[in-house]
C-alpha cells in the first residue's frame, strides 16, 4: 500500500530557494516570514547544491556571552552567506519515487525534508517529514 503512495502526490511544489550567495539574515526573514523551517539552496540552474535550516541559522547567530557590541554582532552576522552554514551533502527523490523511499531517506539520514528533483536534476518540489505525517494521517482517517 505505502508503495504505491508517490511523493508527488505529497510534496510541496512551490519550493522556496535561496543562492550560496544569499545572506544568512536574508534567509532567516524568509523562513520567518513563510513559516517554514528548511530552504532549498539552489545554483542558477535550479539544482539544489545544499539545504539550509532555521538550526544552521540559530548555529550562525551570535552568542550573547561577547565582549562585541550590538553593532558589530549585527555587522558581522549580515556579512555571513548562506554557503558558510548550509549542508553541502543534498540528498534527494524524484516526483515518481514512493513516499516511503523519501521517509527511509529522511530516517536513515537524520534529515527532516529532501529536495524533489526532475530527470535533468532541477528543484521541483520538497518532501518534509510534516508530508509524510499528513499523508499517513489522511490515509488513516479514509480508512475509519
């Protein structure tokens, strides 16, 4: 049964990316600002090079026990790039894949999304685990 359950059935299709390039700051507001905790780092051929969480940016935010102003907290953080915190090792699924495959990647890994990627290796869409809880739940309650 969970077999025949595609991931493109499940995932989430308008996928918000960032470059290496972009500031960490820049990265935080969208994720605030979308209420979602992962983002997909693509190069400018859409294909993902890394993934970015709100961790890796809470990791990257400055510590309160410095000797360092506000300012220059401030300053220093806005100068940091993505590339220097994202997760470089970007394990990915295809639309056509079974859900259950994109759940054994995120399991077996410890990551809690994947990238969905086309035949040519471009970001289509994203798998979390928060896919996979609600489509376990929808399956139970059409069954009851």
């Amino acid at each position: 049964m969970l077999e025949d359950v595609l991931i493109r059935d499940w995932m989430t299709s308008d996928v918000i990316s960032v470059t290496a390039e972009t500031p960490i700051a820049h990265a935080h507001q969208i994720m605030k600002k979308n209420k979602i905790r992962r983002l997909v780092v693509t190069d400018n051929n859409n294909k993902p090079v890394g993934i970015v969480t709100i961790g890796d940016v809470r990791e990257a935010s400055p510590s309160d026990a410095t000797s360092l102003s506000i300012w220059e907290l401030n300053y220093l953080w806005a100068q940091l790039k993505v590339e220097e915190v994202m997760s470089k090792q970007v394990l990915t699924a295809t639309p056509g894949d079974p859900v259950i495959n994109a759940a054994r990647i995120m399991l077996e890994s410890k990551v809690s999304g994947v990238p969905v990627v086309d035949e040519t290796g471009q970001t289509v869409g994203i798998i979390t685990e928060s896919d996979v809880f609600r489509m376990l739940v929808r399956s139970a309650e059409e069954r009851a």
